[in-house]
C-alpha cells in the first residue's frame, strides 16, 4: 500500500506515525510475501548519499526510510510540511527485539568488532527472552557474498547489520535478495551501545534533541562527520526556495 512521503534533498523519508510504521512491518513480516528493507536516515545518510549515487541508490532501494534524528524533523519543519514522528534507529532496534521476543522470531546480528554482536546478542537474551538468535558476526572477516550466504542459510526473521553507514545500506541492499522474508536494517552503532561497550547519551540529552552534541562531545572524531550538517540545512533552504519559485510560477506569478 502507498503511504505519503517527503523528499528531502531526493530522498524519500516516510511519513508515518510509529503506530502506523509498526503496523504495516509486522502486517509485511506476517505475510512472508517480500523481504524489507529499513533505512534509518540522518542528515549524515542524506549527505552521503548526495555526494554518493551508487550509495544513492542503495538507499533508494530501501522500503522504508524512517526520520532518525532532529535534523530530519527540522529539515521537513523548514519546507513545511513537518514529518508525523521522529523513529530513532536505536529505539526501533529494541522495538523490534521485544516483538521477535513476543512473536517468537529469530534474530541475526552483523557488524562491530570481534565479540560485541555476540556480547549484545546475550544482553538482548536477558532484557527480552525467547526470541532464536539465529547467529552473530563481526563486522570486520569479510562482507562479500559467501558471508552473505552463510547469514542467509540461518533464516533470520530480523537480521541487524551495524556496519554504520554507508556500508551496512550498501550491504543491505546488495544481499536482501539472498534474504526473501526478513527485514533488514542498519543499526550503525547500535551493538556496541547493548554490549556495554559504548554509552548512548543521558536521557536529558535525548529529551532535548542533543543526541548529536553529546555524540560529538564524547567522541570528537565525529566532528569531521558533523562538518556536514551546515551544509545539509543550506541545501534545505535551497530546495525550499526553488519549490516556492515553482509554485509561484504555477501560479502565474513569475512570468
Ligand atoms: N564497523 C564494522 N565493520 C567495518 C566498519 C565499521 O563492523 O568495516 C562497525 C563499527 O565497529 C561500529 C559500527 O560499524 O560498531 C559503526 O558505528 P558508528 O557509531 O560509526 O555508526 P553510527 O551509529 O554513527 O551510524
């Protein structure tokens, strides 16, 4: 079923509540008919993909690509026509986890260094019981079609891939075929965060949309990453403008 969506700088980001979002993925997953592919977009995503087309169209690929973040929301704001609800990656990557624990479905993690899967892997056991964890690997012996394979002879329901952006997308994208009834979805750091090995912010600074300053804060190496973000809130002005002047000469105002 079609469902709306704004296109911020080319890409098309999903506009649906959380409710709404959820529905229609475990509607999807229930009726093993297609496999999905979920993209958690950040203006990090966005910019990539504007300087990248082939990782342009990876993302394209995906089924749903779902506001994760602040600046997604305030880009939709700047061009009014303002997103229905943020879905961060990380929440949706424990939403998920308690529903594979309801609904009894197996579950794969991929990516990160040697041991954190499987470390996050046992944690998501002790938070959320009875789900299968179909296996875990790490991110870093290879990311080529025999490994593809190897993930896809388990038959996960969901299967996780932290390789951060771009290459968990580019991944995603290249070896969903191998993966007909499961959904796939980058989860960048998010195996780090449930090992232990890394923290996620303060929850003071996720209620004030400061996520993105305590990451930078913390782990200054982001900085280079952030440089962007200018960048990225020009060029939603820019599209603004030039939406505003076609509807103006739509209207017959410009000649
Ligand atoms: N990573 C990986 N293989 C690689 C490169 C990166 O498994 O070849 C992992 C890395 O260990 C980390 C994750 O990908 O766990 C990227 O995390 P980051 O915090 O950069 O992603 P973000 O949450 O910002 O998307």
């Amino acid at each position: 079923m079609p469902y709306n969506k704004v296109m911020i700088l080319d890409i098309p980001i999903s506009n649906l509540s959380l409710e709404d979002f959820l529905e229609r993925i475990y509607g999807e997953l229930s009726s093993k008919t297609k496999n999905i592919f979920i993209v958690t977009a950040n203006p990090e995503i966005i910019m990539t993909a504007k300087h990248s087309p082939s990782y342009r169209k990876s993302v394209l690929q995906a089924n749903y690509i779902v506001p994760d973040g602040s600046g997604i929301m305030l880009a939709s704001k700047i061009l009014d026509q303002p997103l229905a609800e943020k879905i961060t990656g990380y929440d949706l990557f424990h939403i998920f986890l308690a529903h594979a624990s309801e609904h009894k479905k197996t579950i794969y993690f991929f990516g990160s260094k040697e041991g954190v899967a499987s470390k996050a892997a046992l944690n998501a056991l002790e938070l959320y019981n009875d789900f299968k964890i179909a296996g875990t690997k790490n991110g870093y012996s290879g990311l080529g079609e025999d490994i593809a394979l190897e993930i896809a002879e388990t038959k996960p329901d969901f299967v996780f891939v932290g390789l951060g952006a771009p290459l968990q997308e580019q991944w995603i994208a290249d070896y969903k075929y191998l993966f007909p009834h499961a959904v796939l979805m980058g989860v960048g750091g998010s195996f780090d965060v449930l090992s232990g090995n890394s923290k996620r912010a303060p929850q003071f600074w996720i209620k004030h949309n400061l996520e993105w300053l305590y990451r930078l804060l913390t782990q200054p190496i982001r900085g280079k990453r952030m440089m962007q973000l200018p960048l990225y809130l020009m060029l939603v002005f820019k599209q603004k403008w030039k939406r505003s002047r076609i509807l103006k000469k739509e209207n017959g105002k410009i000649l």
